[in-house]
C-alpha cells in the first residue's frame, strides 16, 4: 500500500512539474488571435487505411499541432460532396461519409477544446452543388413550368438578354429544360445561390447556426466578392450575416477569401469580418516574395507599414490574416526555388507579421506542388520511410514532386524547416505584441535590412530582418527604443545573433527580436 501511494504522488509531482503530456495548455490572452493550421482533410491523415483523410485523423494528429505551435485550425469543407474538395455541398448539416460521422466531429471538436485549439469551418455559400435537395427541387419547379419557391433559391434564365454580366469565374449552364439556363459558379456543377433572397439568407443563417452551436469559433467564407452581382448587396451581406452570427457567438471570428487586388480587399473590410486573406503579400508575385528575392527589407517594413494604415483607415480593429501559399496556389517551396534558407526567411517574414498567421499543411516540411490544383493538395508526408497514415494522390493529380525528409526525419533534426517553424510559430506565441501589435518603421542606412517596432497595451518588441546575404552589425539607440536585450531569433545558418550595448549584429537571412 505504501509503495502504491508513494508511486501516486511520484506522479502528481510530476505533472505538476513538467506538465501532463495532455494537459491544455492556455494561450496567453483568450482572443480572435491565433497561429491557424489550413487542412485539406482529403490529404491530410487516414486514420483507417482506405486512402481517404478523415476527421479521425486530424484528431490523431493534435498533440503533433500543438507540438509545432498551432492554436487554431481551419478545415477545408466536410460537407457531403462528389468532390475531393468538396465546394459543392450538398448536405450543409452532415460530414461527407468518406471523411467519417457527425461523431468523429464531435470527438474532434472534444479533442480541440482540451488543448486550447480554436476550429474554423470552411463554409461555401456562393453555391451549392447541382445535387443539393435545393437545387434538385428547383429543377423539378423549372421541368413543371412552375418556378417557384426553390427556384428563387438561383438564377435561372431563358435568353441571353436576362443574363448577368458574370466575370471569368462562372457562366450559365443549360438544364436541359427548354431555353432554361442556370448561372453556376466556377465549374458548371457549382450552382450560384441567390444571397439577395430573403429565404435563402435565412438558410445560411440556420447553418451558420448549427455549427457554432456545435462549438466552431466561426468560419472562413469563400469567394465572398462573387456573393452577388453588384457588390454593394455583397458588402451588406456579410454585415447582417456577421451581425447575426454574433448573436450565437459575441466573439465569434470571420476570415473572407478577396481573390483579387488590394483596392478589393480594402472595399470589403466595410463589411465587419475580422480578417481578409492577405493576398498581397502571399503567393509568387506578393510582396514577401519580391522582396526576399531582391533582398529588400526596407521596402517590406515600408510596404507593410502602408498596409496597416490603409486598411485600419477601413476597419481600426481589422485582424490581418497572413500566409504563403493555401489550397489554390503553388506551394511555396517550389516558387522559391526549392531554397531552404529562403524559405525560412520567408516564413520569418510572414509570421513576425501583425494579425493571424495561415499556415498550409506540409509548408512546414516544404512539400511542393503546383500546376493542377490536385498537385496543391498532394498527400502529407509524415515520413519518407514509411505510408503509414499517409493518403493516396487525389486521382487527377500529375506532378507531386518527392520530398527528401517526411515529419519524422525533420523532427529530429535541429536545423530542419520543421524546427524553425515551430520555432517561430512558438515566438508568436510567447510575444503577444507581434500578432496584435501595431507598428512603426525603423529607418535603418542599409535597406537590405527592415526594421519596426510592434506595440501592443503599452508593451513593445522590435523587429530586425536581415534579408541580405552578408553579416551586418547596426546601432540602434537603446534609450530611444528602450530595449535591453535579444528576446529570440530566428537563424537560418549557424552563426548566432549578438548584441552588445546598441550594437547589433545579425547573420544574413536572419530576424532578431528585441525587447
């Protein structure tokens, strides 16, 4: 009996000490910031050997989240759907059976909430599929020369002089019905629904609903600009739409996806939703790119700096929502060139930067892919010497570069990619001013070198990019900005950063940060 209870408080000592291995750990501040992880669940994990990601793997693969420094997560759609993609729905209440059940969702949404892991559902309510109950009624009022109710629920036309004038990413589909024709979104299996429709609204508002009711912390909208023909219907759509979601949820969080130029995405921070994608630093041609490649950090700060002031102008409150690459763009591995050192400086880049940070699976490990959407959405790799869990190619697939070490090999190597993005996504953890912060450039001689301050409740870190390919050594005044000391780095070669007195010297394609 002794020897029992001695091994009981052994354990509770323990635990208490170094913290139980599944033990929730609290962010700092309980709020819409978060380090999110975008998962294309068809990619993702199998949990049961047919080929498929599931919701079962996902939860498999939380504590490994948590490990690299994720608090949030952002589920591409589990609706059902004929699709490995699955933006035609056709159940908005139900899991699509190939990704698992409504209580594999339930048991995530569990798992989630023990570990302090915020969810954000991928909800596409631009269109539906051509097979959702909506749409098949609709057709059924069409076919009976009766359109009604359901109907009302699209668009549908009989000659060319009812059309809209849609822009290049969607068209008009015969139904097969006389002269009828149905506008589509995208692809002609994705039919437009009508957001101008007072019954439709209230739809959405029903689904939006049953999920936050089922926990979700809110959604990422698709294709919010192609909502409606005119944009002013667009724009107060999404307002009365967040407004009535913060009725369910006061704190719930939005992030709307403006495929498109900056002057858009400033338009529609008029609406309320948090965060917008920030696609003018993301992908080959963004701002992060075009600077690293022509080692530019001054004019990164200074774009950066524009960037806050335009769009706080909009929405003071805006939370920027920051990335490389997602399921629609060529992975960013591969549009740098397959460099490591640069695309560590990259995530550096984007992840010292104010608001959200999106990372896509397997962008810690440099999976690549491009061309055909299906090759940006390639298998994880969770090792290179082993299937295990790992998923088969969607079918359409046609280049999916191999690449040399999977998430087993790099987690035990100090100097992988895996490493410094865990070790970043932990710097944004433990430094509350660099998500929420608001900054202000530093002018520094040389402008390969970028340099701001972030503030945040009277707290202040400063910022230092290196993004030339020699050391440099600065002295930045430590009574002016009132720092005493490297409070971490992020290193892409083994020459290590210093300080000493107000000098500072950084390796190239280095950050510091200072406090």
């Amino acid at each position: 009996m002794k020897k029992r209870w001695s091994f009981i408080i052994l354990v509770m000592i323990i635990c208490l000490i170094g913290g139980c291995s599944h033990a929730k750990e609290e962010p700092l501040i309980q709020d819409k910031y978060r380090n999110y992880y975008e998962i294309f669940v068809y990619s993702f994990c199998d949990s049961n050997g047919d080929g498929i990601g599931d919701l079962n793997g996902v939860t498999s693969k939380l504590d490994y989240l948590v490990d690299l420094g994720i608090d949030g997560i952002w589920l591409t759609p589990i609706m059902p759907s004929d699709t490995t993609h699955k933006y035609n729905v056709e159940d908005y209440m139900a899991i699509d059976s190939t990704f698992g059940t409504m209580e594999d969702f339930d048991r995530l949404m569990e798992e989630c909430n023990k570990r302090g892991i915020n969810v954000i559902l991928d909800l596409v309510v631009n269109h539906t599929s051509t097979k959702h109950p909506w749409f098949l009624k609709a057709l059924d009022e069409v076919k009976a020369g009766k359109p009604g109710k359901y109907a009302n629920y699209y668009s549908f036309v009989q000659n060319e002089e009812e059309k809209n004038s849609l822009d290049d990413e969607g068209g008009y589909h015969s139904t097969g019905i006389g002269n009828y024709m149905y506008e589509y979104a995208f692809t002609d299996n994705m039919a437009a629904l009508n957001l101008e429709n007072k019954e439709v609204v209230t739809e959405i508002n029903n689904i939006a609903k049953y999920w936050l009711d089922k926990g979700v912390v809110g959604f990422r909208l698709d294709a919010v600009r192609h909502y409606c023909f005119d944009q002013a219907k667009s724009i107060n759509f999404l307002k009365e739409f967040y407004k009535y979601c913060q009725t369910i949820n006061p704190e719930v969080y939005m992030v709307g996806e403006v495929f498109s130029s900056g002057s858009m995405i400033e338009t529609f921070y008029e609406t309320d939703i948090d965060s917008y994608f920030n696609f003018m630093f993301a992908k080959a041609d963004g701002r992060i790119t075009s600077n690293l490649r022509g080692r530019a950090g001054a004019d990164f700060v200074q774009s950066l700096y524009k960037w806050q002031e335009r769009i706080s102008k909009v929405k003071a409150n805006y939370i920027d929502a920051n990335f490389l690459s997602n399921h629609d763009t060529d992975r960013y591995f591969g549009v740098i060139g397959k460099d490591n050192i640069k695309q560590k400086m990259a995530a550096s880049m984007y992840l010292m930067m104010p608001g959200n940070s999106f990372t896509y699976y397997g962008e810690e490990i440099g999976m690549l892919g491009s061309g055909h959407d299906a090759n940006k959405r390639a298998p994880m790799v969770w090792s290179t010497e082993s299937d295990e869990e790992m998923t088969t190619p969607i079918p359409e697939s046609d280049n999916i570069p191999a690449i040399e070490k999977g998430v087993k090999e790099q987690e035990k190597e100090k100097d992988s990619l895996f490493a410094f993005y865990k070790k970043a996504l932990h710097i944004r953890q433990q430094n509350t001013e660099i998500a929420r912060g608001r900054i202000e450039p530093i002018e520094l001689e040389d402008k390969q070198m970028g340099a701001y301050t972030t503030t945040y409740n009277d707290s202040k870190v400063i910022i230092i990019h290196n993004l030339g390919d020699q050391t440099k050594t600065i002295t930045l005044d430590t009574s002016t900005y009132n720092y005493s000391k490297i409070q971490d780095s992020l290193l892409t070669g083994n020459e290590k950063a210093t300080l000493k007195g107000s000098e500072i010297t950084l390796p190239p394609m280095s950050t510091v940060i200072l406090k």
